[in-house]
C-alpha cells in the first residue's frame, strides 16, 4: 500500500492565525477515498477554519494539502473540478431560483442537466418540491435541497458543515443513513455526537484549534482529552 | 380619438425602444448592483462603428450587426477593465466612475467625429399604414417590436433554460456559493455587461432614424427615459423594465401630442421624480429580491 501514491485529501501540519488568534495549529489529517471522517470540538475549536482551508476560504500561513499526492492549492471556484462539494452552515441558497434550478447550477456533467438534478432531489425525498422556491421551505427541507445540490454534482469528496444543525431526531436518522449510504469519501463538520459517532470511520478533535486526538469512534469515546475538553474537568 | 390612437401606437413603439435600454440597465443592477450611467455614451460609440461600417460598406444591416457586436465587446471591456476594480462598499463610487467614463467616450467620439448632427436612415419606411382611416403603424415600427420582441424573448430563455443563463443568475445572487458549486463568477458577470451593452446598442441603433441623427449625445434622452422606465419597473424586474418602457413612451408620446414635443424631456423628468418620491422601489420591485 505504502508504494502507492496516497489518494485522496490530506492535510500537512496546517496552520492558520488571524491576527494574535491561533484558528489552527499544526494539524494533519487524512481523507482516504470512501471514509467518512469527522471533526469535532467545542465551538472555536477551528472547525469551520479547517474547512475553509480546503475550500480555498482561508489560506494557512504553514503547512500543506496534497489532493491524490499532489500539492494543493484550493480556490473556491475550482472545488467542484476537482470533485469536492461542500454545504454551508447558513444553508446558502438562491432565494430567487427554485429548488430545481438551485441543484442544476451544481450539476457540471454536461448533458446530464434536469435528469442528473432530479436524480438528486429525489435521493433527498424532496422531488415533490422542485418548483418551490427554497425560502417557502421549512428549514429541515431547505437543508434537504442544500445537500441534493452538493450531491448533483456527483462529488468524490463531499463536505459537510454542520448538516445536523436545527434538526430533530427523524431527520438526524435520515441524514444518517444518507451518509453512510453515499458512495463518496464524507468530510463531516458537526456537532451532534450520535451522529458523529454513527456515521464516522475516523474523528478529529480540534480544542482551541489543536488537535487533542484522532482515531475511531471508539477511541475518541475512551480518550480522556476529549473528555476533558468537552466537559472542563479531569474525567 | 384619431390622434389618440395614433398618439398611443406611436407611444409603444417608442416604448418598445425604452424598454429595450431599460432592460440592458436591469441586467447589469442584477448582475453588479451598479446603475450604468455610462450605457448612453456606450451605446452612442456603439452606433458610430455601426455608423461608420455602413457608409463604408453600404449595407446597413452590417452596420446594424457591427453595432450590437461591438457593444458585446465594449460592455465585455468596461466590466473587465474599469467596473471590476470599483470598491462596492458605497454604491456612488460606480456611479461616478461610470459618469468619468461618459465624459471620456462623448469626449473622444467628439475629437474623431465632431459634434454634429448626421442624420441615420431608417432600414425600411418610416411612413405609417392607413388603418381604418388612422395612420398608426410603419413598417420601421414594425421592425422595432419585432426586434425588441425577439431580444425580450432570447433574454427570456437565455436566463430561464440555459445553464449559462442559470449560473449567470446564481452568480448575481450569491457569489460565494456560486463559487463553491463550480461557477466562473467573474466570467459570468463579464458575460452579463458584455449582453446588457449589447441590448443597449440594439436599443440605441433602434432609436436613432426617429432622432435628429448621431451625435455624442445622441442617447441622452434615451438613457434619461429608459432610466426612468427602469425605475419605475424598480430596477430589478425585467418584466418592470418593459411595462416601465412602454408607459413611459406613452407618456412621451401623448406629452409631445398634446403639449409640444420640446415639453417631452421635462415630462419624463418630472415622472422620474415623480416616481422617485412616491414609490422609490418602483411597481414591480420585490422586497424579497432587495434583502437578499
């Protein structure tokens, strides 16, 4: 294996400051192909900065990405040639277009078009609401469409930020299955422990944008750190 | 009655041109957020090459067409080389960047042409059909609806069933996620001014056989009342732009019938204000569109 050249995205040793305050510090990570891979931490722990590292969002003062063993430098207008998708937490859609159009700005398979669009909404069960337009939606909807328009572009790595955030138990269920079912590597910014624990090959902890500790989600459950971490005192 | 028909026929058809123009101003405060006080003099450099290539070549349908293509470029060049560099945290910094630019096309076309007056041919008789007695409508009217008709149309399905037109609206929308999802915002945007000059430059080469003739402030008048029309259609609404255009022309048409042409500029900006004071966001504006 090791003779390989080493697929998929990996994070060297990053580091980002904005200003005095340290958002990341030294972290490595690696996102082979077909894992689902989480990262989690108390709020400011520097997950969304990560993100926003690999989607060109933020550049980081030292460190490396490679995509496939190759040096990275993400731009946000060229994720989605590379085959990286990614939801926003705020659920950014385009309030003027209708749900159908909003996913057919992120199919790119030319041809494909409305078919390709409808494939995803209905891998979603939002179909119905095609011709809607996404304000009308609740919100657990809207965040249905945002992950149909992330899936329609077939991604080989899709980025998910926050997609729990404001859902109730059966949607969390649902969105869990979606996860472990997409045949794509999965990079999951969250902050639900179920569902990060249900649906993770491998977890992250970030704590004041270090990393305390990296493993399965076994391990993270065991480790002391993260305790500590989450809850403020020695376990 | 007679004379208001005729007044009402020859209102639209001014309006279809208005609308035409006030459609271009649309296009790019959708695209840009910036109104483009410069579409006049663009559209007037526009009708000069046009102008230029049909005396040379005696067509003037080659000029017409060099025309609308040279205003696909320009449009292409002001957004790349002068709009894409305004800073957008105050809305008047593109306003007086695009009246600087005003002042520097009217001042060239000036120095290489001279200012006055020479006067365009209309491509097909501007003598009006006899309709049940009442002179109404002319072939070149016809011409003008037709061509405003089919610009109406194309726009139409360009951003409704395209995925060019899709991403052009995305990229308006939101420019972050559009990025995200893989859309070139700034070709995008480049493309939009690149299709607004275009329309503009249609519009213009439209309106001018029924003006004195070509001069660098030929579409003064133009921009003021398709400016108009765009307001009161509020600025975000194509469909606004072109009912906007056509009241406006109406306006214009039965203000000079019954008053006097020379009252016609003053009416139309009596209307803007008019407008501007009463219902500021215009009568098809959406307040959702102007949060977002």
């Amino acid at each position: 294996m090791s003779t390989h050249v080493e697929q998929g995205l990996s994070l060297h040793d990053i580091t980002v400051r904005f200003g005095g305050l340290v958002a990341l510090e030294d972290v490595s990570l690696r996102v082979s192909p077909g894992r689902v891979v989480g990262v989690i931490g108390p709020n400011g722990a520097g997950k969304t900065t990560l993100f926003n590292v690999v989607c060109g969002f933020a550049v980081p003062q030292s460190g490396s990405i490679t995509l496939d063993g190759k040096a990275f430098s993400p731009k946000p207008h060229q994720l989605a040639r590379h085959g990286i998708a990614r939801t926003l937490q705020g659920v950014g859609q385009f309030n003027g277009m209708t749900v159908l159009e909003n996913v057919l700005v992120g199919v790119r398979h030319r041809g494909a078009g409305t078919a390709a669009a409808y494939e995803a909404l209905e891998r979603c069960g939002v179909a119905d609401v095609a011709d809607a337009y996404p304000a009308s939606l609740p919100n657990a909807r809207r965040k249905r469409v945002e992950l149909a328009r992330a899936l329609a572009s077939r991604p080989r790595i899709l980025m998910l930020d926050e997609p729990a955030g404001g859902l109730d138990g059966a949607e969390i269920d649902w969105l869990a299955e979606l996860i472990k079912a997409v045949d794509t590597t999965v990079l999951l910014v969250e902050h639900h422990m179920d569902l990060v624990m249900s649906v993770c090959d491998e977890i992250l902890v970030l704590d004041f944008g270090k990393p305390i500790a990296l493993g399965s989600p076994a391990e993270i459950r065991a480790d002391d750190k993260v305790t500590e971490a989450y809850l403020g005192t020695a376990a | 009655m007679d004379r208001f028909l005729y007044l009402t026929f020859d209102g639209l058809s001014r309006g279809a041109v208005y609308a035409a123009f006030a459609l271009a101003l649309v296009l790019i405060w959708r695209a840009a957020r910036i109104v483009n006080f410069a579409q006049g003099a663009m559209a007037v450099a526009t009708a000069y090459a046009g102008y230029s290539v049909a005396n040379a070549t005696g067509s003037y349908w080659l000029g017409f067409l060099t025309a609308v293509v040279a205003g696909l470029l320009l449009g292409a060049v002001v957004e790349r080389v002068v709009m894409r560099f305004v800073d957008h945290s105050s809305p008047l910094n593109g306003v007086v960047v695009a009246l600087g630019l005003v002042l520097i096309i009217q001042g060239v076309l000036g120095m290489i042409y001279g200012n006055e007056f020479r006067p365009v041919e209309a491509p097909f008789s501007r003598d009006a059909f006899l309709i049940g007695g009442v002179a109404l409508l002319s072939r070149y009217d016809l011409f003008v609806f037709a061509a405003v008709g089919a610009v109406v149309v194309l726009l139409t399905l360009l951003f409704t069933r395209t995925p060019t037109g899709l991403r052009m609206r995305a990229a308006a929308f939101a420019p972050d996620v559009s990025r995200l999802l893989g859309v070139p915002v700034g070709g995008m945007l480049t493309l939009g001014w690149a299709l607004a000059a275009a329309v503009g430059s249609l519009a213009g080469m439209l309106v001018l056989p029924t003006e004195l003739g070509l001069h660098p402030n030929a579409m003064d008048l133009l921009f003021i009342s398709a400016f108009t029309a765009a307001v009161l259609g509020g600025l975000d609404s194509p469909v606004g732009a072109v009912v906007g255009g056509l009241v406006v022309g109406l306006v214009l048409a039965y203000v000079s019938g019954y008053f006097g042409a020379t009252v016609a500029p003053m009416a139309v900006l009596f209307l803007l204000v008019a407008v501007l004071l009463t219902r500021p966001a215009g009568l098809f504006a959406k307040a959702k569109a102007r949060t977002a």
